[in-house]
C-alpha cells in the first residue's frame, strides 16, 4: 500500500486529525501556536482556512468530555483564539485545563469518529 501524504489529502477530516496530533505536542510542551505559524506548519499559504477544522477538533473535545485543545491557536497581536472560539468564558482558565491533560495519552479522532461530530 502506498504512503499516503496530508498535503495531499483535501479531506477536513484528515487536516483535522493532523492538526489534533500537532495540538497534542504543543500541549505537552505547553505551548500555544499562531494561527499563521500553524499554517506554515501545514505548508497552507495563509491561516484563514482554519475555522471549520479547528471546529471539528473543538466539537469531538467536547462530545468526549475533553478540555477544549483548539485554544491552543492563538492570534499572534493578541495572544488569544479568533473570536469563533466561544467555548470557554476563561481563555485563560481553559488553557491551563488544556496543558494539565495528558494529551500524549489520547488516541487522535478516527475520519468516522470527526464525522459523527459535525452532525
């Protein structure tokens, strides 16, 4: 079977468990990341194209009982996630959820599993 490439897959769903897997390292670490340093990290031109992908990531967190991981992208001139991220009412509060959850232990979201999400 070949090797299949995210960069060539077109699939949210896809991005979507690349992008958790990249979010769980960061956790780990402690770490937030811009929306653009995201996109460089994906080989994307620019770091609007996030939105819904990160949506997918935030609703399985959510339906698992999991801390919100998405609060990790942030806006570099703020420091904070765009203003479609309206889960938690203490950004701040919720990173630090984010960073004490042992990430590293999760499984990533299976394509069927991030479907039944966007229900």
């Amino acid at each position: 079977m070949p090797v299949r490439y995210y960069s060539k897959e077109k699939r949210r769903n896809l991005r979507a468990i690349q992008i958790f897997s990249i979010l769980s390292a960061a956790a780990h670490r402690r770490e937030t990341l811009t929306y653009t340093g995201l996109a460089g990290l994906l080989g994307y031109a620019g770091a609007g194209v996030f939105a819904q992908t990160l949506d997918l990531i935030l609703r399985w967190c959510a339906a698992n009982e999991l801390p919100p991981l998405t609060v990790l992208v942030v806006n570099s001139e703020t420091g904070l996630p765009g203003a479609g991220f309206q889960t938690a009412d203490d950004l701040h509060a919720a990173r630090e959820e984010v960073f004490g959850f042992e990430w590293l232990d999760v499984l990533p979201p299976t394509v069927d599993e991030l479907d039944a999400v966007t229900g």
